[in-house]
C-alpha cells in the first residue's frame, strides 16, 4: 500500500494509498465483484473468524473501495473510514450507530434539512432525545449538555447561511462530558478545514460534492479512530449495508487527484463573487467565509485555511426577487447539488430547507429573498457578467 507521511496534501490525494494489481496498472484498478473466492473450507472459516486477512463480501469491503477509504485516511488524518452510498447514508450511520434508547444528542440549528430530520424525526423513534442549539454560541452548548448526552454533531460552515461553529470550543466540551463529536465537513472540504486536528472524534463527507466535483455519482465517507469505528461503526455498516459502490468509489480516487486544483480555482472564483455582490444596491446581504464582512471572520481566519466555494446572498424582493434573479441567468444552472466544476445556484427556502417551518427558517436567517451559490470552475468574468445582468432583473 502505498503511503508516505512526508508527502503534502496534493501528493497524498494523487498517490495514497494505492493498491496495484500484478498486472502493475497505473489507474487504480475497478473490482466490480459482488465475492470472493477462498482456496477452501477452512480458509472461507477463518477469514470469517476474522483469523485471516482478505475480503469476503462487497458490502463488506472491496479494494476498490478500500483504496478510496484509505487515501481519504492520509488526507484527512484518520486512523479508518467506512465509505458510504451517499452523504445522508453517511451522516445516519455515523449517529445511528452509536445511538441507543435514553441517549442525547446537541446539535446545531443550522443543519441541511436532512440532517435536521435525522436528529428530530428519525432518532426519536428509537427513544434518542435531542437538542438544537445556536451553534455559534458556546454557552449554549454547554446550557443544553444533560448526564445522558453521548453525541455532538455540527456543519461548519452551515447549510445554507455559511455560519460557522468553534469546532474546537465543541470538541473540547464534548471530551469534559465523554461525548463523541460528529463534524460534517462538506462546505469546508478537506482542503480548508481539518476537523480531527481541532479536536474531532469523526468527520463525514458527502463525497458527491466536492470530492467527485464532476456531478457523476452519490456517496458519503464516516472517518474516525480505528477504535471508534471497530466499537461502533463497523458491526453496523455489515449488518445494514450503507455501502459505498466500487463503481463510485474509483470516480472519486479520481476526482481526489484534481481537488487541489478545483477548489483552490472555485473559491478564487467565490472570492470575487463576493466582492462583487458586497457591493451590490440589490443585494441586502452577502455572506462569504473568506470576506471581511463575515460575523465571525476572525474564527474562519483561525479554523480555516481558506474561504469557502459557497457564497450566500439575500436579494431585494424576497421569493418574488430571489426568482427573477435565478430565472434570469444563463451561464450559472439551477440545481440543488454543490461542489461541482459548474457553477449552480438554488433558493434554500423551497429546495433544500424547504421541510422547515417558516419560524424556523427565519430564525436560522433562511430569508425568502436568499440564494445559495455554489461556484464552479468558468472564467470568473463570465459568471460576474451573468450575475451583474440577472441583478438587473430585480433592480
């Protein structure tokens, strides 16, 4: 297997963890196979027992899969991961299977509305009990922590308003009261932000973002200490088959080969864009990690090490204005996904968060005038000349 703990991000995501097959190939090779073979009875026994190495079934692991899984180990710093079918898969697996009746789980507000209905709907039926709390304030995390919370989970920066949270201060008081924190780190990517090193227990992925960035195929990945996932992730991966294809998982060892580069050109672009819309009569509010006039700039300094693809903005108008200005474009598409190389745009209060109350959307800042844009790989000219003309729409 190939690794080498000398090597920097871009080097690791080209070159780690790589499997070659005898034939010597120089594309990781695609195992789309459901089994495997054993030499015989016995060997089939022991490798069961877990007695011998090798693998035994695809929902089990595959080393297509395996490869993907530990080349996203070297990037992120972890110790093991389960690759999933896709980032809500992800995000389930990684609450549910550590969840028992008579637990608690804090999490933030500002959450994608599927992870939002995980924590409210789904979990309770199993007897799990919940809070969501203002995930900027420290203070309320520590109001919201009973004897019986064994989970933290967060998005920073969030879905769809780019808040972010003190990963650090989370983690920290996680660990004083024997919780586990669960970071969803798809807006950040792992190019800017570095969870296990701020004090982490897990990190997820929607690997249908970024990581592929191509809009080819869905997938998710849970990573954490050897320990965590052998105590609690692993039995139920088996035993639930959240998966991730061999299929997907050889596209995305290629699109971590070209993560750099995409993302280093997106938020580049994303910069610009926001400098742009800062100053724009028709745009009440803009929100931007990487902007000076970000809240909470001076967390996103420290946390991340870069600003972000997604660019938030409010528009004058609201629904009736957010429409027109989407309607409008040519270049940008409408679409619900993000990360990917072109540039797409979606209305967050009847899209993605549209499940939430009004009450609610309004007190995570879920405007009808806002809209969500996730920034591509075109000349950064001919999205701010698409933009300046869709503003002309509402002005």
């Amino acid at each position: 297997m190939s690794s080498n703990n000398t090597w920097r991000p871009a080097t690791k995501l080209i070159h780690g963890g790589t499997t070659r097959s005898q034939f010597g190939e120089t594309s990781e090779a695609l195992y789309l196979t459901q089994g495997f073979l054993y030499d015989s009875a016995e060997a089939a026994e022991a490798r069961f027992k877990g007695e011998e190495d090798g693998y035994i079934y695809s929902r089990y692991g595959n080393p297509t899969v395996s490869m993907f899984e530990e080349r996203m180990c070297i990037m992120e710093g972890a110790e093991d991961a389960r690759a999933t079918a896709s980032g809500m898969a992800a995000v389930a697996a990684a609450i549910a299977c550590q969840a028992k009746a008579g637990d608690h789980v804090v999490a933030a507000k500002a959450l994608f509305g599927s992870c939002r209905w995980i924590i409210e709907k789904l979990m309770p039926q199993y007897g799990v009990e919940f809070s969501l709390v203002d995930g900027k304030n420290i203070d309320a995390w520590k109001a919201a922590v009973r004897s019986n919370t064994t989970i933290f989970f967060l998005e920073s920066p969030t879905n769809p308003t780019l808040e972010l949270v003190d990963i650090k201060a989370v983690a920290d008081l996680a660990h004083e009261n024997d919780a586990v924190l669960i970071v969803d780190n798809v807006f950040a990517t792992p190019m800017y932000q570095r969870p296990i090193e701020l004090g982490a227990d897990v990190v997820m992925y929607s690997t249908t973002k970024h990581i592929d960035g191509q809009g080819r195929c869905l997938g998710g990945i849970i990573l954490g200490t050897e320990e965590w996932i052998n105590d609690n992730l692993h039995e139920y991966f088996r035993h639930t088959g959240p998966s991730m294809s061999p299929f997907s998982a050889w596209n995305f060892l290629k699109g971590l080969e070209t993560l750099p580069l995409r993302v280093s050109q997106q938020t580049s672009n994303a910069g610009k864009i926001a400098d742009f819309l800062a100053e724009q009569n028709s745009v009440n509010r803009m929100i931007y990690p990487g902007h000076k006039s970000h809240p909470q700039a001076e967390l996103a300094a420290r946390q991340m090490s870069g600003g972000s693809t997604m660019v938030a903005f409010e528009v004058t108008g609201g629904k009736s204005g957010a429409f027109k200005f989407i309607n409008a474009l040519e270049t940008i598409q409408i679409s619900n996904n993000l990360g990917d190389a072109k540039s797409l745009i979606t209305h967050p209060a009847t899209t993605t968060h549209k499940n939430l109350s009004e009450d609610d959307r309004e007190e995570l800042g879920i405007s009808d005038g806002m809209i969500r844009l996730s920034v591509g790989l075109e000349d950064a000219d001919d999205l701010l000349e698409d933009i300046q003309k869709a503003l002309t729409s509402i002005s």
